[in-house]
C-alpha cells in the first residue's frame, strides 16, 4: 500500500483520532488480501496515520494467542482494539498470552527441535503465543519423562514481557493441586531467554471431552466442581486466573475417570502481590482475557474491580456452554463497543430456554445427543437448580455471584446430591427492581406486579402477563408512530423484540409459577385453623372481661370447643383462594394450553400438600389431560403430571388406581429415557411403593433392590435418591422378617439424611423411628423406646400432636410398649392417637384401620374383649374394602380375631363365641391351616 509523502497527510481533530480507527478496522475485520488493502486505502482516504493504526491492530490481532499456554486463536474472527488506552482512546483488548508492548518478530518455533535447553531436548512444537512458545520435551535427569518447555521467543524479552513471563512462572510454582499443571523446573538458556519446565498436560478441552465422551448432564457438573476445587486452590494461593475457558481446561481419561487439569495462568493476577512476589502490573482499562469469557468488569477495563468473582464469572460461562451447548451472548461478529455492552447489561437466557434456541430442532437434538439424553428430558434437567446456579454465576453485579469457587463448588454439589441448592430464584424485590429498570416508564404495570408477586397466588400469573401485554403493545404503537418512514425496519425490529419479549415472559411466568408454588406449598390447613381458634378464644376472653357478667360468654366458649377449625381453615383456603386461581387459570389462559397445564400442575400439587386430596385429585388430572393433548402422552411433563396423580391417590387411600397410573408412567418412561435414567428409577420407586401397599411384598423387594442398585452406580452412594432407596428398602426387610438388614439399611438412611439436612428433618425422623422398628423386631424394645420417645418428642414440637407424622411414629411407640407387655401404658398411648386420627383422615382410610388394629391388641390383653372386637371387626373392613382380604393386613387382622375369640370363649365359655373362630381362622390362614 502506497502511503502520501511526508506533509501531505491531512490532519484529525485529537478526539476524533479513535473513532476513525475503530471504524476502519472494524469495517475491513472481516476482508482479507487485496479485498482488505483496497479498503484500507479507500477509506483512510490518504491519511498515512490512520492506515499505519489500523494495520498494527490487523498485525497485533494476526499475532495474538487465544488459546494461550497450548494453543493458537481459536476463531480467525478474535477481537482487538488499539494499542493506547489513553484519553480519548479506545480501551485496548489484550488477548490471552499476547504482549502488550509489542507483536513479537517472526520466528519459526520448529527450529528449535531437536536441539536442547538446559537438559532437555525439544521434540516438537505444542503451541506459539504472541511473545513465546510452548514445547514437548523430554527430560533425561534426575528422572525420565516427558514435559512441557515454555520459553520468551527472541526479541520479545521488554521488561513487560518478562514480568508476564515471571508472574506466571511465580503463580503456578505456587500450585500444589491435581487438577492444577504443575511446574518443575526454570532457567535460562544460552541466549539468555528464560524458559521454565512444567508438567505436560495431554487431553482435551473441556467442552470436547465432554462431547465426544457424550457424558451426561450430572457427569458434566461433577467435572466443573473439580475444576472449582482447582480455581480455589489458586485463589487460595492469592491468584486469580483470569482467563478461564475451556481451552485451558483441558480434560484427559485416567483410571477410567474425567481428570481436569487448569492450565494458562499467563496472565494471572496476583490478589496480593507482596505476599506472591508478583509485579505484573495492568493499566486501567486495557481489557484481559477472552470475550466470550470476560466478566462485565473485565469488559469494561475496570481491573480495579477484579477479584474471584471474576473468575467465578467464566466458570459460569464454560458450565453454560457445557450445559447447553451454546454460550450465553453470540459475541463472534460484534464490534469491541457491541461486545462491551451486550457483556455489561444484556442478561444471559435461562439455560433451559437456550439450550431450545441453539440451532433449531435438528441442533437441539444433536445437542441432546451429546449428553446421551432426549431434547425434553435435557431441558428439564436444566430447568430450576441448574438454571438458578449458572445465572449466579453470571450476575451483572459481583457481589450478587458466588463469593468464591468453591461456593460454586458446593452447590454443584447440593444439586448432584439432591440437597436444595444455595442459589435461587432472584428475590422479588431484585425481579422488581430489574423489571423497574427495563420499562422505566410502566410504572403502572411495575407496581401491578409487585403487589400480585406478594399475594403469591394465581392471579400473580395473570397478572403479569396482561402487564407484559400492556407494556409490549404501548411500546410497539410508540415504535410505529416514530418510525413510520422506515417501516421495513422497524418492522424487523419489532419481530425481533417480540421474540425476545415473549422469551422474557415465559421466565417471568415460570419465576412467578416457582414464587407461588413455594408460597403456598409451605400452607398448613392445622397450623392456619389453630390461629385462627386462638384469636376467637382472644375475643371470647375480652368481651368476657367484664367484672358484671363473668359467664355471659360461656356458651361461646362451649361453642367454640366443638368447632373444627382445621376444616374451617381448608374450606377458607379452597373457597377463598384455590377455587377462583383455578378458574382465573381456565379462563385466562385458554388459548395456551402449555402455560394452563404447568399451572394446574403446580395449583394440584399445592393443593394436595395442604391437604386437600379430592379437589388436588380433580385438578391434576385436568393437568393431565391438558398436557396429554397439547405435549403428548409420552412428554417428561405429562408424565410428572401423572405420578403427582398416582401419588395423591395414593394418600387419598385409593392404591390400585395409584398402581394403573405409576405403571402407566413406568412404561412410557422405559419406552422413551431406558432403565437406567433417573426418572424412570423414580417411577420403578412409586410402582414398588404401591406394590407394598397392597401386600405384593416379594414384588416390592424385587423392585426396591433394582432401584437400589441402579442408583448406586448412577448417582453414587452419597445422593438422596440413594439414601431414600436405603430407606425403603429397609421398611420391606422389616416386613419379610429380614430384620438385620432393615437394620443396616435404617441406619445408612437415618445418617445420610442427618448428614445432608439434620436432625430435625423428616427424612431423618422416619429413618430413625423406622430403626427404632428394626431393633424391636429383633427384641431390642428398651433401646428401640428410647429412639421413639426421642422422635415423638422433637415431631410433638415441631409438628404438633394431631399431625400424621407425629400420629404414624407414636403408634410405632404403642407397638414397641406392646413388645414389652406393658399393656396398659400402650392402650392409654393408643386411645389417644386413635381419638386424634379420626379427626385428621376421612372415616372410610384403610390406614385409619392401623389405628384401630393397634389398640385392640392391647385391649385383648388387658381382657377388655368387647372394645377390642368393635375396633378389629370395624379395622377388618376397611383393610378388605381398601386393599383386598388377601392383603397382609387383612390377614393379620383375622388372626388377630381368631385369638380373640379364642380367649373371650376360653373367659366365657358359654357366651357363643365359639362360633366365630372358625370363621376368622379360614381368613387368617386362607392357603393352609393355622399353627397348632
């Protein structure tokens, strides 16, 4: 190219001298040989200044190293920007490895093979940075073994070069860590360039390994936490990485296992620099690191800010791209400005939603291919914990990411253990605010949904969505009327917005479904009708306070103690509050019967947790319906709309309509996602649970210890779906009689649940009352009382007396008093939680039946023969209408009238009870005769 004689050039204004830059080197980025000289000459226009600019940045851009320690740029396409971040300047964008003093000379890094430094020779060439290169070598001494040589090329040594070189020799010889490359050796050689010698990492990038591997989704997270572990330990070390992409994290296959290494710690910074001996220095606004990685402080030079968040920042990214395939922004064609903000104050889409968005359908099953999964079964692994995890990671806001790596660490692994993780959905206070910030002008709309967000019920949903409609419809006339001479491209635009618009408002509907669920989900009808009995007695109390007629209030006190507020409280909550959500629901959202099916689902499930089993029955299977019709009989949805089905019938007392649905879904779910994917072993789980339920004992045993071991292998001993397979188990051990190992299997349940949540979890009080169990069966009574009394007491406490779990574990401890024939203290224990269980179930539930069974043995005992008949007789029928008279509990219950009847005679012989025994003795012992 041809530049004007000197004084010829035109002059520029000083202010106007980075623009011009940034405009010409951006317009011909994409150009190459004579298609990009003519365009430099074109449109510098004859300005020698401007032409010799921007082709240093096309110069110090050719020679740039993205990939760092190993590698050469990844895409031809990588960003640059001016060498001088002074004022008025662009803010310069330094890639990994590259020196920002200068491109270094060309060198050819091959002539160094087969010659050698220090004591090692060079075998080959592994990579070439803008200011060094990276070698294979092998070293002879003290031992023999293959290594990784990296060394300054020639004329690169400026002093800021060195001091990268040093910083990074300094911050991994401060490594101590597996996952993390190690270094073992430094000098300097002949010519007096520095080099250092450190392990020589093989393997693959992460997000390759992962895909030609084509581990599935929680594989993929166990490796990210152990390269977390590895980012701590650097930071532990005072360093931050700075660069973390999946090109420097490279993964190999030993022992059978993923094993991460982090590499590429070139230009690490130091969080203490006196401590680390580290004089790295970085000017402010010069941006380091990659773009697609870069947190937004990076992005926007602010390298005062930088600290672990950062590097938490692009964990998130690289777990985003291994999650779904895709990395939050498409950064490849914008320019340095573009990036910057799109990095700064664009928010990423929910994982779950990108993963749909990459590359259509056939992308999105490829994607899905790459874990080994379905589309579907994909995004809903993605949906909630790991969405609420990655978006932490990458919040605007450091101080709204994790603090530190290995907080990210631990709540990959809450997820991958089934524990509820530490990051969430954004508060509604933050949701608000950011909602506030979007539509500065829907003021209307902004305080609409803050007071629906509060109220946490339906309406929330309906709400939002009119305000969402109302705000995109004033924005869009407002669009026309202003660009109405460029309709072609506001009409484009306005495409684009709708679609971006629409995608907000399915997150926003689906935080508010999740705000809701977890509201109402935490209603107790018991704990709701006990406030409201005591501010009545509060009243009564006050209005009795009057010295001149102490007892005009008595008959409402008399009154009052014959009302059952647990059932006024259901019926406030279904007339007041469930009743009109789900009729908002129908007629709101007719016309979009995805959106109706996920909130009937979430209403019936709430619905059922507080109780009220007939009206969830009905709603659920609404949702069923809908969602058969709209998504398929087969969709992961419909099927988790039908086991919330099966399971509120099965605690509305109706197991074999339970058992048809549980089958149902186990059929479809072996047919789509094969034997061993998690959400088949959960309906395997339901379908042994009803088969104990209904006495098909050896089925349920059967099942349990397949579901068992395939959990084991799949998720590990440690995950609470394997800790909950101990459990269950346990409970058919001590059915068939295999009391040591209900045992062992009561105790690994009891202590994982204690180890994950606690004492004063539920998991953890069924687990040790069911031990309790296990060591009565075996004649360890006292030991077994002492657990109970302990149980009944915390559950007393916590949950209150009449509550089903505090009723269920105390008739456990009636049974353990029965063992040791302490009769009486067991009949007066059970007369109370029968009283209090016929207040809590319907009359006609077959478990209220246990109740019944569990007293008259102490009853019998005591010769109380009558009271004990009317209960067996009346536990008998329900157990035969409910579950069938060959049911074990059926069974057991004729047997237990047959020695009824055989004391009572044998105390009245003359009374005509004989006359029944044989009777109960041909449905106790239907396939063979009874024990002499």
């Amino acid at each position: 190219m041809t530049a004007p004689p000197p004084g010829d050039e035109p002059t520029r204004p000083p202010d106007d001298a980075s623009h011009r830059v940034r405009e010409v080197f951006e317009a011909v980025l994409g150009l190459a040989g004579r298609d990009r000289t003519e365009a430099i000459e074109r449109l510098c226009a004859g300005d020698a200044t401007l032409c010799a600019e921007v082709e240093a940045l096309l110069d110090a851009l050719a020679s740039a190293d993205e990939g760092g320690l190993l590698g050469r740029a990844e895409t031809p396409a990588a960003m640059a920007a001016t060498a001088d971040s002074g004022a008025g300047r662009t803010p310069r964008l330094e890639r990994a490895g590259a020196d920002p003093a200068a491109p270094g000379p060309d060198e050819d890094p091959s002539s160094l093979v087969g010659r050698s430094i220090g004591r090692y020779r060079i075998l080959g060439v592994l990579g070439e940075g803008g200011f060094g290169a990276v070698y294979r070598a092998e070293q002879h001494e003290p031992v023999r073994r293959e290594v990784a040589l990296k060394i300054i090329k020639r004329g690169m040594d400026s002093r800021a070069v060195l001091a990268r070189f040093e910083a990074e020799r300094q911050a991994l010889a401060m490594m101590d860590h597996p996952c993390v490359a190690k270094v073992f050796d430094g000098g300097t050689a002949d010519d007096g360039r520095p080099y250092f010698v450190m392990e020589l990492v093989r393997g693959e990038p992460v997000t390759t390994y992962c895909n030609t591997h084509r581990l599935p989704m929680d594989a993929r997270v166990r490796l990210m936490a152990r390269v977390c572990d590895a980012v701590q330990h650097a930071h532990g070390k005072g360093v931050i990485h700075r660069d973390l992409k999946p090109s420097n994290i490279l993964v190999d296959t030993i022992e059978g296992q993923p094993a991460p290494k982090v590499i590429d710690f070139g230009i690490a910074k130091a969080l203490d620099r006196t401590a680390a001996g580290m004089s790295l220095e970085t000017q402010q606004g010069q941006l380091i690191g990659t773009p697609d990685y870069m947190s937004p402080e990076q992005a926007a030079g602010e390298v005062d800010r930088v600290d672990t968040r950062t590097d938490v920042y692009a964990l998130g990214v690289v777990l985003y791209e291994l999650l779904t395939g895709a990395r939050p922004f498409d950064l490849t064609k914008a320019a340095l400005f573009e990036m910057q903000r799109v990095i700064c104050e664009q928010d990423p889409p929910r994982p779950s939603t990108r993963f749909g968005q990459v590359s259509g359908q056939a992308g999105e099953a490829a994607t899905a291919a790459r874990f080994g999964a379905s589309p579907r079964s994909l995004g809903n692994a993605l949906r909630r914990d790991l969405d609420w995890v990655v978006l932490r990671c990458l919040e605007k806001q450091a101080d709204r990411r994790y603090p530190a790596a290995s907080d990210l660490a631990s709540d990959l692994r809450r997820y991958l253990s089934g524990q509820p993780v530490e990051a969430g959905p954004p508060s509604a206070t933050y949701r608000l605010g950011k909602f506030v910030r979007r539509n500065r002008g829907g003021v209307a709309a902004g305080v609409a949904i803050l007071v629906l967000l509060v109220a946490g019920a339906v309406g929330t949903s309906i709400g939002m969505v009119r305000a969402i409609d109302a705000r995109e419809a004033e924005a869009s006339a407002r669009k026309d009327a202003e660009a109405n001479e460029r309709l072609a491209v506001a009409a484009a635009d306005r495409a684009e917005r709708a679609e971006l618009d629409a995608r907000e408002r399915a997150d926003d509907l689906e935080q508010v479904a999740a705000f809701q669920e977890a509201q109402l989900a935490g209603l107790d009808p018991q704990q709701v009708g006990d406030g409201i009995r005591e501010r009545l007695d509060d009243a009564v109390r006050a209005l009795g306070a009057d010295p001149e007629q102490p007892d005009a209030m008595e008959p409402a006190r008399r009154a009052l103690e014959r009302v059952n507020f647990t059932d006024i409280a259901s019926q406030t909550l279904e007339q007041d509050l469930f009743d009109p959500s789900i009729r908002a629901v129908r007629e709101q959202f007719a016309d979009q019967p995805e959106i109706r099916g996920r909130l009937l689902h979430t209403l019936g499930t709430t619905i059922r947790e507080v109780g009220l089993l007939d009206r969830a029955i009905e709603v659920l299977q609404e949702a069923v319906r809908v969602r058969s019709e709209t998504l398929g009989p087969d969709d992961p949805d419909t099927l988790v709309s039908q086991a919330s089905l099966g399971r509120t019938l099965q605690y509305a007392g109706r197991p074999r309509e339970a058992e048809a649905l549980f089958n149902s879904v186990l059929e479809a779910r072996l047919r789509v996602f094969g034997d061993h994917d998690p959400a088949t072993l959960d309906a395997m789980d339901r379908v042994a649970d009803i088969a104990f339920t209904l006495g098909r004992q050896q089925d349920a045993e059967r099942l349990y210890r397949q579901v068992l071991d395939a959990r084991i292998a799949l998720l590990g001993p440690d995950h609470l779906d394997t800790i909950n397979s101990h459990e269950s188990l346990a409970r058919i051990c001590r059915a068939l009689r295999l009391n040591e190992e209900a045992e062992r299997h009561h105790r690994i349940a009891a202590e994982g649940f204690e180890r994950i949540y606690g004492f004063e979890h539920e998991g953890t009080q069924q687990s040790l009352s069911g031990l309790a169990g296990a060591l009565t069966d075996q004649g360890r009574a006292a030991e077994a009382e002492a657990i109970y009394r302990r149980v009944v007491a915390f559950l007393e406490q916590r949950l209150g007396r009449s509550h089903p779990n505090t009723l269920v574990t105390t008739l456990s401890l009636v049974d353990c008093l029965q063992k040791q024939d302490r009769h009486a203290d067991a009949a007066d224990l059970a007369a109370s939680i029968l009283e209090r269980a016929r207040e809590q179930l319907p009359p006609d539930h077959w478990y209220l039946g246990s109740f019944e069974w569990v007293y008259s043995i102490s009853l019998v005992a005591l010769g109380r023969f009558a009271e004990a008949e009317a209960l067996m007789l009346h536990a008998y029928q329900l157990f035969e209408q409910n579950l069938g008279p060959q049911h074990v509990r059926a069974i057991a219950t004729a047997r237990g009238l047959t020695n009824l009847y055989e004391k009572w005679d044998a105390a009245e012989p003359d009374a005509g009870h004989a006359e029944h025994i044989e009777r109960w003795r041909t449905l106790g012992w239907p396939d063979a005769p009874p024990p002499e």
